[in-house]
C-alpha cells in the first residue's frame, strides 16, 4: 500500500513537472562537470547557460525511477523518525507547547533533509529556497495566504523539495525534469 502511495505520489510529482532530453538547449553539461559527486547511483551534477544567466548550478541525477522514489521515501522516513524522538521527549505537551518547545531548543525538523544535501554536497536544493520564503512568510505581522510560499513551490512536501534544484531541475534516468 505504501508503495501504491509513493508511485501515486511520483505521478503528481512528474504531472506537475515537463520531461526534456539530456540535451537541454542553452545549457552547457559537458561530461568533464558531469559527476561531481557520486553515492548510490545518486550523483550531483552541474549546469550552466550563459544565455539565461544560469552559472554553475547543480542538481541531483538518480540513476533511474526506482532510485528516485526509495530516496525520497527514506527522506521521509528519516523526517517522520526525527520529529518523533523530538515527541517523544516530551510526552506531556500539547501541540502548541511541542511548537513552543519547538523554538526554545531550535528544533529543526528538515534536519534530516538539510543532511542530505550536505552530505551530498548539493547546494541548490530548492528546500533551501523554500526554508528562506517560509521564514520570511510567518515573520510578517498579517499572513498573506496569496504569498504562501506553499503555492510557490508547487504544493511539494519537503523531502520532493529536498531533490529538486532551485531551478527545479532533477534528472531520472536519461530525462532531465524540470518544474514548470
């Protein structure tokens, strides 16, 4: 049944995302930056286009569908594990104490995500983008909903943010997806 849901789950990933070939026009991929960093089939790879002032950004390439899905998969089992053993220290508070709790001790719940793409040494992570908007959202005096930065990102949760480039560009296989 879970892997009913994370294949259902791709398919709005890719629904809400174009495919191009590896061949992307104005991008320079040569094969001397492809692999920058390789683990598990997974590899960082960088891209630049000098015609849309892109310079030296990077994205995640997954070997294939299967690789792409166990990964945000165990992305969100390590997340859903971290923010239970945060709970579970504190087994006599409510959900606004937890959120209170939450900022007093510095609780970070994409910690588990953040490692990922430092572990890989990915830079671009559109989490990094989202982190910053939402920050920025909830420290207004009045909450805009039409600046949710919920809506920006494409309704994504965070372990799909945690893969994609800023750009929204992640390459399976031999396709590069990009967000449109």
């Amino acid at each position: 049944m879970k892997f009913q849901t994370k294949f259902i789950a791709l398919l709005v990933i890719l629904a809400s995302i174009y495919s191009c070939t590896s061949d992307i026009q104005d991008v320079d991929l040569s094969q001397s930056q492809q692999a920058l960093v390789k683990q598990d089939g997974i590899q960082v790879m960088e891209y630049s286009s000098t015609s849309k002032g892109i310079n030296n950004t990077t994205f995640l390439s997954f070997p294939n569908h299967d690789a792409f899905i166990a990964t945000i998969s165990s992305l969100e089992q390590q997340a859903v594990l971290h923010d239970d053993q945060f709970i579970a220290k504190y087994p006599n508070l409510n959900g606004d104490q937890l959120s209170d709790q939450e900022l007093k001790v510095g609780f970070n719940p994409n910690e588990p995500l953040e490692n990922f793409a430092s572990n890989y040494g990915f830079k671009d992570s559109m989490l990094k983008d989202y982190t910053i908007a939402e920050k920025n959202w909830l420290g207004q005096p009045e909450l805009d909903i039409t600046k949710d930065p919920d809506q920006q990102f494409y309704n994504l949760d965070e372990e799909e943010l945690a893969v994609l480039n800023k750009d929204g560009v992640v390459k399976i296989g031999n396709s590069i997806f990009k967000s449109i």
